[in-house]
C-alpha cells in the first residue's frame, strides 16, 4: 500500500496514521526528516511497528524498497560486518564472485563473521518479510 503526501505534506502540521497492512509507503517531500522525526514531521504519529517506512519514491518495487533500508557495514570489513535493517531478517548467505555457496551466516546480534574467508569480494544474500530479498557487495581484507 502506498500513501502519496508528497507536497501536501509540507501543510500537515498534525497527522495520526493507523493501518491495517503488512506494509505500508508513505512518499513524503523529506523521507530523512520523516525517519527520524524531525522538521515537519514532529507531531506525525505512526503505528504498525515499523511496518511502515518513508520515502520520495514508492513507485519502487517491494525489493528495491528493502533494499535500499538495509545497510551492511564495514566495507571493507576484516572480522565482522553488522546488518542495520527496520526488517526482520530471516536469511543471510555468503557466495564468491562465481556464485559459489560458501555458508549460511548470521547470529542474534545482526552480524556476519568474516575472519574465515579470504581476502577478496563476495556476495550477500540477505532474505526478509514477505519473500524480499537484496544482494549487498562486500570486501573482506
């Protein structure tokens, strides 16, 4: 579902949201602004634990909208990279530049354990709600 306020929100002063759906776009003037609450976007309030996210695009597909949420990082990373995600999720895999599966790799505290592999690029395949699924280069030292 997607909410278009893109402009007219710019005159909301006070809105309360409450919805019903799995998830929901809300395309605003100033998605950072209205992440974190601040400028225009004080007085908004939102439910849906997070089932929600802002953006000035929500003409992108389900995917890319996952995708552009999640951040991995450090790139390059020697030990650790930790995944910063408002989405659950459920799967993460490592491949090699050649496709090749190296390992499932993911724990409690959203981080994925490099010190094993060689130094060099690799792939990872991160799986979330409904089936998304983002694809995020990183470099081992």
């Amino acid at each position: 579902m997607t909410v278009n306020l893109q402009g007219s929100d710019l005159n909301i002063d006070n809105l309360n949201l409450d919805f019903d759906q799995s998830f929901v776009c809300i395309q605003v003037t100033n998605p950072t602004d209205a992440e974190n609450g601040q400028g225009l976007y004080t007085n908004w309030t939102l439910c849906c634990d997070g089932n929600y996210s802002f953006s000035g695009d929500c003409s992108l597909g389900t995917t890319e909208f996952f995708a552009e949420k999640i951040n991995v990082f450090p790139n390059p990373a020697s030990d650790f990279v930790f995944i910063k995600s408002p989405y659950e999720i459920e799967a993460v895999e490592i491949f090699t530049l050649n496709g090749e599966k190296l390992q499932n790799a993911f724990s409690e505290a959203n981080r994925i354990d490099m010190r094993s592999l060689v130094s060099g690029i690799y792939f990872i395949k991160l799986s979330g709600e409904n089936g998304s699924q983002v694809v995020k280069k990183i470099v081992k030292k």
